[in-house]
C-alpha cells in the first residue's frame, strides 16, 4: 500500500528496505541469542518465555494477595500496587537493557555485512534503517511478552478494591506504562552505541557491552531481592511529589501509570506527561545518528582491522602448559582454546552471562550476611569465603558451556586429521578452565584480602584452599567432556534448550555456602587446614582418574548425536 504512492527510486528502496527488515531481525536474533547454528526462532521463544515467567508468576501470586486485602485502608493497598507497578517497570527496563546489551555487536554493520551488501546497488542508510527498525520491533516484541501476562492479573485483581482501579483502565495502562520504559530504556542504549561508535570507535563500544551484559544480568538476579527495600522508597518519593525524583528513567513512566489509573498524587500530572515525550525525543536523536552517518560506518567496517584480545592470555596460557608435565596435544589444544574463547564475543557474551549471575548470586550472599549481622570484612566469614567460590562455580559451568559451542565447524578438520586422544582433549579442557578461572579469581581474592588486611597466614591458606576446590570441580564439571573445544557441531534438540539447573542447585549449595562453611572452621588450624587440602586433592584424583578411565577406549566427538537418533548395538563400524 505505502509502496504505490511513493516515487520509482524511493518505492525501489522502499522494497529493500521491506526485504532487510526480515533478514535484519534474524541476524539479530543470532547475536543476541547466539544460535547462528541453530533455529534462532525456536530458541527465541524459549527465551522470551523465559524472561516473562518471574514477571508472570509474580504477578499472580499479587493477584492472590490482592483477593485479601478488601478489608484494608485505601492507602495502605494504593501503597502496596504502587510498589508493584514500580517492580514491573523496572523489571522491563532491565529486560530492555539485557536485550540491548545481546544485540549490541549487530546493531551496526560489520565487514561480513559490507561484503555481501556493499556490492548491491543498496544504499548504506537503506541498511541501517532497516536494522534500527527491526531491533525496535525486537524490543517491543520482548516488551509485550514481559508485559501482557502481567496486565490480564492485575487487571483481573482489579474488582478486589477500589484503590487497585478499574479493568479496562488497569489493563491499557499497565501496556503502555511497562512497554514504554522498556523501549525508552533500549533506544537510550541504543543512542549510546552510536555516539560512542562514532566518538571512540567500534571496539570501545564492543568493550562497553561485556560490562553491560554483566550489569544487567546481576540486576535483573537481584530486582526480586530489593523489592522490599528500594522500590517504596521510590514511591514514597512519587506520592511526595518530588520533581527531582523525576530524573530518574523509571520515575516518569510510574508517574504515567498512576496518572492514568485515577492516584492523586502531587506534580503527578506533570510527571506523566514527561513520559511521552522522553521517548519521542530519544527516538528523534536515535534515528538521525544511526541515519546520517551510516555511510561511514559502513566504510569503517571494510576498513577496521580484526582487533585481537588473546595475545597476553593466550601466552599466559602456552607458559602454564609448558611448566607443566604435559604433552604436546595438550598444550596446543590448551593454547587454542583460550585463544578462540578471547577471540570470539560469541563465546564471551555466554560466559559473561554466567559470571553476571554469579556476581549476583555472591552479592546475594554477602548482603544476607550483613543483614544477619555476621558479616566483617576485617576477618574470614562465611559469606566472604562464599562469594569466590560462588562465581568460580558459575565461572566453570559457563566455560564448559562455551567450550560446547563451535567456532567454525568446517575448520574443524585439523583436529580430526591429528584425532587427539579424549584424554589429552579432556586435560586441555581442564588447564583452560584453571588459567581462564580458577587461577585469576583466586588471584583476585588474594588481592582483595590483602587490601583488607586479613592475616597473611588466613590469605595463603585460603588461596590453596580456592585452587584446589578449583581443581577438582574442573574435573567434576568435565567427567563427561569427550571433545575438543569450540570444534563439536551442536545437536540442535530441543531438549537441550530446557533448563538443567535444578540439577545445579544442590552442588551450587555444597560448593560454595556449605564448603564456605568449612573452609572457616579449617582456617582455626594448620592440621584442620591440612587435612581440607588432602581430601580436596583426593577428591580431585579419584575425579580425574575416572575420567581418564571412562575415556581410554573412546575417540574424540566432532558431531553431535541427536536424542531421537535409532539406538544400534554397534556391532560395526558402519554408520
């Protein structure tokens, strides 16, 4: 329709930019979803139910609430779905962030994209528009799916009393106040990856996206604790009618939402209308910046060199190997494979995402010690002593989940020429997770300790005690690894895209809280810290020796073998 009143050349673009749409919005979801090799809108859907579930399930549990509170002052329940509504906002705008800091490495063009459409007669504003629209339409997609399940139960709670609203009314504002902020949230970020692709270049930008995965992750693991603590004040600080509160992204779309559902609260008005228009003046500077100067960031993209970041790591890892007794097939798959993980942001992002969890996870940890009134920072406590174990727990399993994605499948050839024993592919895979996590952490709790003048003693015991609970969960996570890293091709099952992590819970809680636990009570003495060590060494040997047995008579896996594939007794080698 749009294409018949539009002139020959701007109709051609138009049709371009119609085609681009769709291929912008898979290309997308492969980066931020990371299934370049799977069906990237299967495990789109996994992950937006994901995502909506914790809003969802909290939603009905207020819905359960709300049904109680018919006896209660209109003030106290106004308080209480205020609070509410503050957490469904919030919550959003960290999905937006989240989703924003996924799709970060393709919302500008990049050298494989220059090479296929920079020969066609396709101009490079075409393309950007194109990839800027379809990550908006990505954002409000994630938005709705965050947004809608929330506002049927309350809007179904509504009728429990006067102060919650009306149906219709709690139903329109609810989607349009969370949506809002979500997208206010993620065209902020994406103005902010514009400006500095073109104030610092591309890889300060790519830089800025590790940190802000891990930013978001942690928040949106820690939104549920804060609940109680943060978002009343916030308003407290709305009912008082604060205008400085204003300033803050959620306060607007909050204002919005209680102007639109009939409170009464000061400056609210104003408030409100501050919502609207933030957006539209985000949309008006984010649209002409990735616009206008599309044409040079296409250039820069031809132009910019690969930017490598394995370099110092990587020799770090070549000296480890080589001081220790190892073969040949062990230090060169040990050296590929912490150069491909600091080479690859795909790879990255994932173990970013678990170090982000772990980071709130530990953090959780931390601040419950506080709040019980047992935490000191001038001695060994539990919750400190937890916290590197936290993050070196979810550190590994992020890195074995790495390892288990490939590269690049067709260059895998090499390794099957020189068929390296399972053996030495599971050796190399457990000194990586040492140089790449166990060492740096436990080197960074020494530093930290030290600086918070902890007995020398308590400092060196604890870094022997980390290094070799380190060791010997390497091996625990790697009892089944039959693979060389980042080389075996995915399965593609669904299966594997459902969560196992309630079969991480119980030795999440043994590693890190209860072994926490005990390395307090073995710090009391040398023989108490002795006989730790010697059981974690033990623990560490029988783990590797029924590794090293399991492996002896099997050979090195490059493609993987779907769940629905026919069982045969393998009586031949024919396949």
């Amino acid at each position: 329709m749009i294409r018949r009143h539009l002139p020959a050349p701007l109709g051609d673009e138009f049709d371009q930019f119609h085609l681009l749409c769709r291929g912008s919005v898979r290309r997308l979801l492969s980066a931020a979803l990371l299934a370049r090799d799977t069906d990237a809108a299967l495990v789109a859907t996994w992950a937006l139910v994901l995502v909506a579930t914790p809003a969802a399930m909290y939603a009905f549990h207020q819905l359960i609430d709300y049904s109680a509170l018919g006896f209660q002052k209109a003030s106290i329940v106004e308080h209480a779905i205020q609070v509410d509504r503050m957490f469904f906002l919030l919550y959003g705008m960290v999905v937006a962030a989240l989703l924003a800091a996924a799709t970060w490495e393709a919302l500008l063009p990049d050298r494989a994209d220059q090479e296929i459409v920079g020969s066609l007669p396709v101009r490079p504003r075409t393309v950007a528009a194109a990839r800027l629209v379809a990550s908006l339409w990505l954002a409000a997609i994630a938005s709705a799916a965050i947004s809608v399940p929330a506002a049927v139960f309350l809007a179904v709670a509504a009728p429990s009393h006067p102060a919650l609203g009306y149906f219709p009314v709690v139903l329109v504002a609810h989607l349009i106040a969370t949506m809002g902020a979500s997208l206010f949230t993620f065209t902020l970020l994406l103005m902010a990856r514009a400006v500095l692709a073109l104030c610092f270049g591309a890889h300060a930008s790519e830089r800025l996206a590790t940190a802000l995965q891990v930013l978001t992750i942690a928040a949106l693991a820690e939104l549920f604790f804060f609940i109680p603590g943060v978002i009343p004040v916030l308003v407290d600080r709305l009912a008082a009618g604060d205008r400085f509160a204003l300033l803050m992204p959620s306060m607007p779309y909050a204002a919005l939402y209680s102007w639109m559902v009939g409170v009464s609260y000061p400056s609210l008005g104003f408030g409100a209308a501050m919502a609207p228009l933030a957006l539209l003046l985000a949309l008006t500077i984010t649209i002409p910046l990735y616009l206008c100067p599309a044409r040079r960031f296409a250039w820069r993209s031809l132009e910019m060199q690969p930017h490598q970041h394995a370099a110092v790591v990587s020799n770090v890892a070549r000296l480890a190997v080589v001081a220790l007794p190892a073969s040949s097939a062990v230090r060169a798959v040990t050296t590929f494979t912490v150069t491909t993980l600091l080479r690859s942001r795909r790879h990255r992002l994932v173990v970013t995402a678990y170090f982000g969890l772990g980071l709130a996870v530990g953090t959780l940890s931390v601040l419950a010690g506080g709040m019980r009134g047992t935490l000191a920072f001038d001695r060994p406590e539990t919750s400190l002593l937890a916290l590197p174990l936290v993050i070196i727990f979810f550190l590994t399993l992020g890195l074995r989940t790495a390892f288990a994605i490939p590269s690049d499948v067709e260059a895998n050839w090499v390794f099957r020429l020189s068929q390296p024993l399972v053996g030495s592919t599971g050796d190399a895979a457990a000194m990586s997770l040492l140089v790449l996590c166990v060492v740096p952490v436990t080197g960074l709790v020494v530093g930290s300790v030290l600086l918070l003048q902890w007995p020398t003693h308590d400092v060196l015991v604890l870094a022997v005690f980390d290094l070799a609970c380190g060791c010997a969960l390497t091996e625990w996570v790697l009892r089944d690894w039959r693979a060389v890293p980042f080389t075996c091709a995915p399965s593609g099952d669904v299966e594997s895209l459902k969560s196992r992590w309630l079969g991480r819970i119980v030795p999440l809680l043994l590693f890190a809280f209860v072994n926490a636990a005990v390395q307090k009570a073995a710090l009391r003495s040398d023989r108490a810290a002795a006989a730790y060590v010697v059981l974690a060494v033990i623990v560490w040997s029988a783990a590797r020796a029924q590794r090293r047995w399991a492996s002896r008579t099997l050979s090195v896996q490059f493609e993987a073998s779907p769940s629905d594939s026919l069982s045969t007794l393998d009586l031949s080698e024919a396949r």
